[in-house]
C-alpha cells in the first residue's frame, strides 16, 4: 500500500521560505508510518502548479494521501483535492492540521471528495485509517479524533525511511519541535485547542540523537527549536545546553521563548551551547493589549528579559502584533516606546488574525461578526480581526521604527566586551564578533575573532567556515580554499562547506578540485540555487577558467 503525505501553497506564497517548508507535524506523521513499515512518499508540492501535482501523483500511484490544512493553503488545497478525485476517484482523501481540526465537520460536509479529516495530531489517527483500509474494513467514521499519543516512542522527522519528492532535507530538518503543548491559553493561538494545556517533553537524550544525526548524516551546522515555549522548564533547558556541549556538536541555534520563561543563567547556558538568536513574543507594549491577549506578562517583563538577552549577548528579536479590538494610536506609540527601551535587532509584526480553534475566533462567531462559512468563502491568505486601512500603516510604522534603532540595537565592541565578562569564554561570541568586524571592513579584528575560535576548537566548524569568508572577501583565496577545505574534514555532509571550497578553487583556477568540490555539494543538495548555478556553470564552460 502506497501513502502520499503532501503539502501545497498558493502560486503568490511558492517564493516565501518558511511557507513553502513542510509543516514539521507531516514529517512527523510520515517518520511514523515509514516506522510502522509502510511505503510512503512525503512530497513538497509548494512550488508546483496543479497540473505538476498531478502528474507526481500519476507517477507515485497512491492509495491515500494525506494533505496539511492551513489558512493560507486551503483554498488550493481544496481545489487540487476535487481535481484528484476527479481523475483518481479511488484514492482516498485525508486532511489534517490544525485548522482542519476546528472545522472538521463543516469540511466534511463541504467537501465530499474528502474521505477522512483527522482531528488533533495526526500520527495515531493516520495509522488507523491505512490498518482499516488494507484490512479491506475502511472506518465509517469520516471524523478521526486523536487520543494523546506519547512523544518518547515517536522516531523524530530525520529517521524518516521512505521517498521524497522535492523536499530539501538540509533546510526542513534543521527545525525542531522537543515538546508538544502550551500551559498558556492567549486569544489569539490555537495550540492550547489543538495540543492540549498539559506540555509532553521528548526526553533530552532523544533530542541530542537527534541533532547528532542532522550533524553528521546531513551535515547540518544550524538548527531552529520551533516549540511553543522552549524554556518553560529551567533544568530542561541547562540539561541539553550542557549535553551540546558535553557531545561537542558545535551547532548554532535559535529558539522562541516567552519573556518569563528566561533568565540570565539560562541565556548564557544556551549561548554556551551555540544559541545565537532568540525570538520573543512580546505582541505589544500597550499593558491594556497585552490583557486582551491575555498574555500574562507585564512591560517590566518584557524589559527584564530583554536586557538579559542584550546583556548575554545573543540577538534578539521579538514578535508584535497590531489590530486587536480597541487599539488605537496610543497603543501604538507605547509599543514604538517599548522597541526604543528593549532595542531587537528585528521584529515580525503580523495584522491580529482570526484562526479557528483559537478564543479571538470563537468570540467574534459569539457576537455574530464572523461563521465558519468565512473561512470557506473567503480566498484571502488570512481572516483578520481589522481591515482597515490603518493597520498595515502601524505595521509599517513599527517596522520602521526597529529598522531606525538599529544604529543602536545591533552589538558594537562595546557590547561584545560585556558578552565577554558576562558570559566568559564562548565561542559564539568570538564568531558574533568576528561577523561584526568583517561587515565593516575591520578585517584584523575579524581575523584575531574567528582565530581564538580555531585555536580554541580546532573541531568546531565556524571558526574555519568565517574565517574563510574573511579571507575570500579579502581576495586571499588560497588560505579561503585551506579553510573551506577544513569544514569538508570536520563535517564531510555539509553542502556548505564543499560550496565555499569549490569557489575558492575557481578563483584559483584550479580546475579539478573545483569540479569535485561542486560535484559533492550536489549530491548534498542539489536545491541550493548557489550549488545549481555553479555546477551549471563548471559543466557548460568546462571549466574555461
């Protein structure tokens, strides 16, 4: 029995990154049932037309498929679903993904193309439906609920065993999810609906396998913790900080967090062990917003963990969101008060969107502002709480104004000389360091940077790949080459690595390593848009260098 798990976006969102990732919740359902020894195929169709889906699904000859559901994506993906029942009237339907859960009768009754809508996480329910079907006893019920499964016995996206159609293992696998769930009920997300308020954790050995094995079988060098909220538990958080470290997986990271879920212990511990970035949701600085999202964080909190992040030395971002009801201006300038307190370096600021399962949604059907059918009629990318005109004016004023503070925001020698004294001896400061002096033509400084980190650690990848760039920006591209070919002997799997080194031996006119180099970097990833052009480049001219 063939299984397909897709997941496709609208033609307008196939040039955004992080919508055209697969949702980590299909990787995970596909990990799962390759475990459980079925043949299945997980496919990326976000750059395909509908006519290119089709035809994979002609040449893959599913018996399911199973399709992630989302606001932004369910307007083609209810259209590319009638298209394959149309044409494969045998192929059975499943739909899942948040979304889909809070509306998984209304769908049901929309759409009769669709077979089965799962609701909740998906691994449990997913495995019912293809053990009744190749049982010859298909389930009655077209609405499958989930029972919580537990995390510890889930193989994690990476030990997935079957097909891939367009799927870029070395940018999907870097995100991680190590916890399902929220304590926290804010209007405006879902995830309490859908995971439930009880936290499941993986156990943080099961996680440390799992970025050894990104490290070493797909040479990934950087990867992104995308739980709700990581640092929830303090001795959680110390506990993987200190078994990075203990391991030597010298890998950057990133992490979202809430504001009281962080202290300066934590931050340095983590900066220890490679975060470099950190994301909070900060939402507004109007204290009378933060209640309607019912937040439970204060100003003072939000200022508190901001200076521990700045005064740590990791680099900070923050989310905002602009259109709750009764926001005006004044909250506005509060929130342009907070950015000039806390300085990020970035921010993310998204219109209030109303998506099902959350409070926000539930309250505007209560007072009759909204109905489900909305969702259903509607063809815009999102459903939002304020349409006016003003919003994206906020939102760009925001947005603006982070850019403004930068000047101030981003790290100097000054800052770099606290990280220093604060945090002690750490490697991620020397490269954060080394970066800044490399972006303003400081190229002495940069190298004393990226060299204590080679000296230090000679096995740590970024003290060699940064100071190749250095030396490669500066035309010395033969200590480049000797660098980038050091990255290649530390992490062989890293496409990076044999990029850089190929580059450089073109520079350097030297023809055979070029074409090797090039040729290995293919194989690691043959969707990089640097790897493909220089490979096209080497075979076209034949290395008329």
């Amino acid at each position: 029995m063939k299984i397909l798990l897709g997941y496709c976006v609208e033609k307008e969102h196939r040039h955004d990154y992080y919508i055209t990732l697969l949702p980590v919740g299909l990787v995970s359902i596909a990990s799962y049932l390759s475990f459980k020894g079925y043949d299945v195929t997980l496919a990326n169709f976000s750059k395909k037309s509908a006519e290119q889906i089709l035809k994979e699904i002609k040449t893959i000859k599913p018996h399911i498929i199973g399709f992630s559901l989302y606001t932004h994506n369910r307007s083609i993906t209810f259209a590319i679903i009638e298209k394959i029942k149309t044409i494969f009237p045998h192929i059975v339907i499943v739909l899942g993904g948040p979304h889909a859960s809070f509306l998984s009768y209304e769908i049901i009754a929309r759409y009769k193309a669709i077979d089965y809508v799962v609701e909740g996480e998906g691994e449990e329910p997913m495995l019912s439906i293809v053990e009744a079907i190749k049982k010859g006893k298909p389930i009655k019920e077209k609405i499958i609920k989930h029972s919580t499964i537990n995390i510890q016995t889930l193989p994690y996206p990476a030990q997935f065993k079957g097909k891939y159609v367009d799927v870029n293992v070395n940018e999907q696998y870097k995100y991680i999810i190590t916890s399902r769930g929220c304590y926290h009920n804010c209007t405006f997300c879902d995830s309490p609906s859908f995971w439930g308020k009880k936290v499941r954790f993986r156990d943080i050995d099961n996680v440390i396998e799992e970025l050894e094995a990104l490290y070493t079988k797909y040479g990934i060098i950087y990867f992104s913790i995308r739980d709700d909220n990581f640092t929830v538990k303090k001795d959680r958080v110390q506990e993987l900080s200190h078994k990075l470290m203990k391991k030597k997986l010298y890998m950057m990271w990133n992490c979202q967090a809430r504001v009281d879920a962080v202290d300066e212990t934590m931050l340095i511990a983590m900066k220890k062990a490679g975060l470099e970035h950190i994301q909070f949701g900060v939402e507004s600085g109007s204290q009378k917003i933060l209640l309607l999202y019912n937040k439970k964080i204060s100003i003072d909190k939000i200022v508190r963990a901001c200076e521990a992040t700045r005064k740590v030395g990791i680099y900070l971002s923050v989310y905002l969101m602009v259109g709750m009801h009764n926001e005006t201006y004044d909250d506005i300038k509060k929130t342009k008060k907070l950015l000039a307190t806390i300085l990020p370096g970035d921010c993310v600021v998204s219109p209030v969107a109303l998506y099902p399962g959350t409070q926000l949604y539930e309250e505007e059907k209560a007072r009759g502002n909204i109905g489900d059918s909305i969702w259903f009629k509607k063809k815009d990318a999102g459903i939002f709480l304020r349409n006016e005109p003003i919003i994206q004016d906020w939102m760009n004023e925001l947005l603006m104004t982070t850019y403004n503070l930068r000047s101030k925001s981003w790290y100097k020698p000054n800052n770099f000389a606290m990280h220093h004294k604060v945090v002690g001896d750490c490697w991620v400061t020397d490269i954060l360091e080394g970066d800044y002096y490399l972006d303003n033509e400081m190229y002495p400084e940069a190298a004393h940077a990226y060299s204590k980190v080679i000296n230090a650690i000679p096995q740590n990848p970024w003290g060699y790949m940064r100071y190749g760039k250095l030396h490669f920006t500066m035309g010395d591209y033969e200590t480049a080459m000797e660098s980038f070919l050091e990255v290649t002997k530390i992490v062989p799997n890293y496409y990076g690595g044999w990029l850089k080194y190929a580059q450089s031996c073109v520079a350097l006119g030297i023809k055979d390593k070029a074409q090797q180099a090039i040729s290995r970097a293919m194989q690691l990833n043959h969707y990089d848009e640097r790897v493909k052009a220089l490979h096209a480049l080497l075979q076209k001219n034949k290395m008329k260098i």
